[in-house]
C-alpha cells in the first residue's frame, strides 16, 4: 500500500488555500477554548505484545492510562494495577510495574497461533480480552525508487516485498516512523485481492530525503484489529494517537460492570523490523 495520503494535487491546493486563509485572518490572534463536557475518565489498555522475528520475544510492556480532559496536557498514568497474561496451556506471565502506567514482563513465550488471554484489575474492576498471536511472512527484499511528481521533485518511495501465505486470509499492519513524523505512520492491510502472492508495501513522502533513516513495523493482526485500527485511523485522521470524535470499543471486556467499559485493544504479533537508510 502506498503511502501517499498529502501529496497529490488536491492536497497541495487545499494547502494553499489554508495558507492563504491563515495570512488574511493574522491579525486575530485570540484563541478560543471551547467549554466541552468532561466524559468518565475510562481506563485505556495499550497492550501489544510484539514478537520481532530473530528474537526470543521474552521481554513485553503494557502500558495503563486513564482519559484526559480534551485540552489537558498530559496523560494520567495508572499505578497499582495488577496484570497478567496467561496462555491456552495454562501458564501464566506476570507483567510487574517498573514505572507509573508501564507494566513489564521479562519471561514471555510467544507462540504462533496460541490463544493469549489478558487480565489487569484495577480500581476494583477486572479486565479481560482474549487473542492469539498472528504469523507474518519474512520481508524477502527492500528496495527504493523514485516516482514523477509533476508539482515538484520527484519522490523517493521506499518498497518492502514478502511472499502472503496461500492457504489463509491474512491481515497486516505496518508502522513507519522517522524523524519528520511526531507520530508513526500506519497503514493496514490485507491479501483480499493478492492471496498467495508477492505483496509490496510501499511509502513515500516528501520529506523523505537520502540520509534519512526509516524505521519499519511489518505485524501480522487478526481480522478484528484489522477492522478496530481502520476504524481509528478514519477517524481520527490517519493519527492513532490524536483525538477521536466517538469512543471505539476495542476487545477488553469490563467482567465487573460490562457498562464501564475500558479502550484499547489486547493483539499479539510476530513482526518483522526494519532500519532503512534512504540512499
């Protein structure tokens, strides 16, 4: 999927325009912060276990916060939580607060397919979600290519190639993250139309100049985070980390009050992980 979303020639003119919107309207300096109602500060569960391929996998982070109002600052962390992971044989993996908000584990065993349920009890409530870890093909080759950009130079688009498996429906998400960018770039995507074929991911942007290094997170995801990221990301402008306009439910059920819900998403996934110096 190429990653193309701001520079097409629609893209640039809107550009101009706002540009020219903002020049005509400098003299009004007042910011206005809306008096907007305060929601229930819900409990919000990062918690991704990552398998990067050539690793053991051991070492894993769930990171427990609490919403914030709109114009705060920060993001209240939650202490005093008590987390665990345990697989479908039975065993159990405890992730200890090593600072307020960030859980850690250090003896994890990924294993592909296994079905992995999370459960974190905090404020008197308990929290599950159930997943199994997904498998990604390896990336067999990274090439890079310049493409025609008739409103200006041309850009550098950086590919990834990898063989999708042909006996299953798979789903994938990729996270691009470089110097220029406050926040990771992702894209998902699936084999609907490709299966059992050679897919390449491709990225572009115009920032993306030779020297600068481009940090890659290829994931293999389950159908259902496939369908809860798609749906952040339209919704919050392709920036999952920005404000949403409605709460999206992800897989956490509150077992304690089904009403009190939390956010977030519980997902395991093997990955592959990538350092390309754009040439």
């Amino acid at each position: 999927m190429l990653r193309l979303k701001k520079y097409n020639l629609k893209s640039k003119a809107f550009t101009l325009f706002s540009l020219l919107f903002v020049l005509l309207f400098l003299s009004c300096d007042k910011v206005v912060e809306l008096d907007l109602e305060t929601g229930d500060p819900k409990i919000v569960i990062d918690a991704e276990i990552i398998w990067e391929k050539g690793t053991s996998g051991s070492e894993q982070t769930i990171k427990i916060s609490r919403m914030a109002p709109y114009y705060s600052p920060t993001t209240p962390k939650v202490s005093g939580a008590q987390v665990r992971v345990e697989n479908s044989d039975g065993v159990i993996f405890t992730f200890n607060e090593s600072e307020p908000g960030l859980y850690k584990c250090t003896n994890f065993v990924p294993a592909i397919d296994m079905e992995y349920k999370l459960f974190v009890q905090v404020d008197g409530q308990t929290l599950t979600a159930t997943e199994k870890l997904v498998a990604v093909p390896p990336i067999e080759r990274v090439d890079q290519e310049f493409m025609a950009d008739i409103t200006g130079p041309d850009l550098i688009v950086v590919s990834f190639y990898y063989k999708d498996p042909a006996d299953q429906v798979n789903y994938y998400l990729t996270d691009y993250k470089t110097d220029f960018l406050a926040y990771p770039d992702y894209s998902p995507s699936s084999d609907e139309f490709v299966n059992g074929n050679e897919i390449v991911e491709k990225y572009a942007d115009t920032d993306l100049k030779p020297g600068k290094v481009l940090d890659i997170t290829h994931r293999g995801i389950s159908k259902n985070f496939f369908n809860y990221m798609n749906l952040i990301l339209q919704a919050s402008s392709s920036n999952p980390f920005g404000s949403v306009p409605a709460n999206i439910r992800g897989n956490i059920i509150n077992t304690t009050d089904t009403n009190n819900f939390a956010l977030g998403y519980f997902r395991l996934c093997e990955a592959n992980h990538i350092i390309y110096t754009v040439k």
